[in-house]
C-alpha cells in the first residue's frame, strides 16, 4: 500500500489509513483521520485511532471544533503519545 501511494501520489494517511497530527507551536492541534473521543479533561484528552489512540496531555486545553474527520484543540499542549 506504501508503494500504491507513492506511485499514485496519494497521501500515505489517506491510502494507510493513518491520523495526522498537525500542531501550531504547543497551542493549537489538528488531529485528522480520528475514531472518536475516549477520554477529555482539560488537561488530557484520548483520542481513538484506527491502529490505537493518541494521547495529548497540557493545560487548560479544549475541543474548538469535532468534525467526523478533524478535531481541532487549543489550549497549553504539553506532550503527545501515540499508543499502538
């Protein structure tokens, strides 16, 4: 599938089906290509993922904006683990 995407120039997220994490300094986070909320608190929130979640740990954090696809954050970002 790696190989597919390189050839057909398609983004590996889209063809691996994995998330993509985007992030403005520590202030801002774009989490795409989600499954969902598993745990939100303002200072960490869980996020589902096809090959297991995303961790993200901080201050006074919060979910601007949850689409099917996005869930954008603000807030004070401290850390971010991806959980297989």
């Amino acid at each position: 599938m790696d190989k597919l995407a390189r050839v057909l120039d398609f983004p590996k997220e889209i063809v691996l089906d994995l998330p993509k994490v985007t992030l403005i300094g520590n202030m801002q986070a774009l989490i795409e290509n989600h499954r969902g909320i598993i745990e939100y608190s303002t200072d960490r929130i869980r996020i589902s993922i096809n090959s297991g979640e995303i961790e993200i740990t901080g201050k006074s954090m919060s979910i601007c904006n949850i689409s099917r696809d996005e869930i954008h954050l603000d807030g004070s970002i401290g850390l971010i683990k991806y959980h297989c």
